[in-house]
C-alpha cells in the first residue's frame, strides 16, 4: 500500500487545541494516533472539547479493533477464521457485520469480473511464505491452493444471515476491504458522537467527513516513492490507493506484487500504482485492489459501474523483466 500524506488545512499535524480562526470559533483540532489491524490508525476530528474527542475517538478505535477480530485473517479466534474453520457444506450463522462485508465484496467481485476476490486466503497464505522466503509456491502447491479459492465455492444466504463454504480449506481475505471498511465505521461512530469534521486513516485508507473549518476539503498527496505526487482536496469521501511500492518481493528477478492475479494465483508482475476516490472507504479500499489487478483499460468497467468513483494512476516504479 501506498502512503497517502493527509494534511488537513490550516493545522499543524501532531498538535491538538489549534484554533482554525474561523466562524467556527469553537471547533478545535485533536489527532490520536494508534496501531490498528497490524496498521498506524490516525483519527483527526474537530470539537468543541477534548472531552468529546477523546471518548469519540476511543470509541472509535474500539470500533475498528472491534472489527478486526469479525474480519482478520491474521487470527484463528476472528468470526471470519471461525466460520473457514466450521465444518464444509455446513451453513454458518454469522454476524451482520461479517455478512455486510462479504455482501460488499461479492459486489465488487462480480463487477471486476473476478480480479477482486475475497476468497483467495489459501493463496495469499503461501504467498506470505514467499515473501519471507523468497522462493515461488511449488505448482502443486499452487494448484491445490487455488482449488481452495474462488466465490464459487462460497454460498452467502443473506436472509438468514449465514455463509456456506462448500469444500474444507478455503480461506476468506478481506485484506483488500477491511481497513476502508472499518474506517467508514468508525467515521460513523465520530459521526454519531456530532464530529462530523472528522477524518479516519487506516493504514493509508482512508473515511473522509466533512471538511476542516473555513477550509474547502482534506487536503490529500498521493504519492509513490519516485517521488509523484498528486493533490487531492476533499471530504464526504472514502480514498485508498493500492500498489506494490512497499510490499513486494522480487524472486528470479521478477518483482511481485502483495495484490494476486485471481486468474494466475500468483503475484501482479506490474508495479502500478493507483488511488481511488469512491462515496465510501470500503468501495475506494476493493476498487484500489480491483483496479490493480485490472489495469487502467480494464478497470473501465468499475468506474461505469460507479460513475463517482475516480481512479488516479501514478507511474510505474521501474520496468519489470516480465512486463517491461
Ligand atoms: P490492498 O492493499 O487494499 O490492495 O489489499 C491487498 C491485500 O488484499 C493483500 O495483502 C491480500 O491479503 C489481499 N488480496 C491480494 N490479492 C487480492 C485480490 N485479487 N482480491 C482481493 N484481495 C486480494
Ligand atoms: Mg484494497
């Protein structure tokens, strides 16, 4: 993932009690920063009070710790590994959290035609051994986690609220939706709590609510390590930029990709880069994943699909041996 430097207007960044010198005399700004699914969570709200902030905020960060033990892979006790676990073939009652997420994701699947794939656990697993080893899965290997992948193995029931996984070994991964989708949450709660000046990041996702005071939007740089950067003013909105300019692994000299080919179950092979604005983080979060799978020509069929949505494409970071 990408940084995406978020400096909202008129503020110093770290420094909480900064008076904007607006109409809104009473709005003040605070920061709280903490780890969050493996990744830095950043909220920025504008209150009256620190009081306020600051049981917003926790709530908030409880929020998204909430949700990382309904969708994580990274832990045997989260809803989602639960239900992996459950026995094949066996409709699984899960909560409306998890339902809401996978719903979200077949959505995503189904427009992408498949780039965007929220049940590629099994080969994600072996490809986070490659990273640490740097060496290729052996192709049985391979194909017997990519027999363990795909939505067709998959049976949402949404009325009853359950999820059917149809063969033993498959492995859900909402590293491609889950950050956005827990910042939009926690959004909500800022939200609920009357700060709707409020910003979340979640690893570099991130839930945009309405601007700073006197300013005109969230002033955003999307930015990749050749140094491009390209500025972004906004708010009610979710951005999230997906590429492999810190998490990739070269083995043979081909650089690989944290993001998989569903149709290959390897490593993306292209180093692009690209952010996505859409009316909600998860959207922004999946589509930033889809799109970079898809390319910027195919993912075409996203932004018809989402007229809203908007898809910054930042150079690649250097040819690639396989796709120069
Ligand atoms: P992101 O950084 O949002 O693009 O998410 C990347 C993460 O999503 C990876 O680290 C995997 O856990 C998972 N993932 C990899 N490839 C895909 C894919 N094609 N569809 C959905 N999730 C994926
Ligand atoms: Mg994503």
């Amino acid at each position: 993932m990408l940084a995406l430097v978020l400096f909202p207007l008129g503020c110093t960044a770290n420094r909480p009690g900064e008076r904007p010198g607006s109409g809104e005399a009473t709005a003040i700004r605070f920061e709280y920063a903490r780890v969050v699914m493996g990744s830095r969570a950043r909220i920025v709200v504008y209150a009256g009070d620190e009081a306020t902030a600051i049981e917003a905020s926790r709530e908030a960060f409880g929020e998204m710790d909430r949700l990382n033990l309904v969708l994580s892979d990274y832990t045997a006790k989260s809803e989602a590994m639960r239900l992996c676990a459950s026995p094949a073939g066996v409709a699984y009652p899960v909560s409306a959290d998890l339902l809401d997420v996978m719903l979200k994701a077949s959505i995503v699947h189904e427009a992408s035609g498949g780039a965007f794939d929220p049940s590629l656990g099994a080969l994600t697993s072996l490809w986070r051994v490659s990273f640490k080893s740097g060496v290729l899965p052996e192709r049985p290997v391979l194909e017997d986690a990519r027999a363990r992948s795909g939505l067709g193995l998959i049976e949402i029931d949404a009325g009853q609220s359950k999820i059917l996984i149809r063969r033993a070994g498959v492995k859900l991964d909402f590293g491609a939706i889950g950050k956005g989708y827990a910042a939009d949450r926690a959004l909500d709660v800022l939200a609920r709590h009357g700060l709707n000046r409020a910003m979340v990041d979640l690893g570099g996702d991130l839930a945009l609510g309405d601007s700073p005071p006197a300013a005109d939007g969230w002033e955003i740089a999307a930015s990749n390590d050749r140094g491009d950067s390209h500025p972004l003013l906004l708010s009610n909105v979710g951005v999230a930029t997906s590429g492999d300019t810190y998490r990739s692994v070269t083995i043979d000299g081909v650089r690989y990709s944290h993001i998989l080919d569903p149709r290959t179950g390897l490593g993306l092979r292209s180093s692009q880069a690209v952010t996505v604005t859409a009316e909600e983080a998860w959207l922004a979060d999946a589509l930033a994943s889809a799109a970079s799978v898809l390319g910027p020509e195919g993912c075409r069929r996203l932004t018809e699909r989402w007229p809203s949505a908007r898809t910054i494409w930042l150079a690649p970071r250097a040819p690639n041996r396989a796709n120069p």
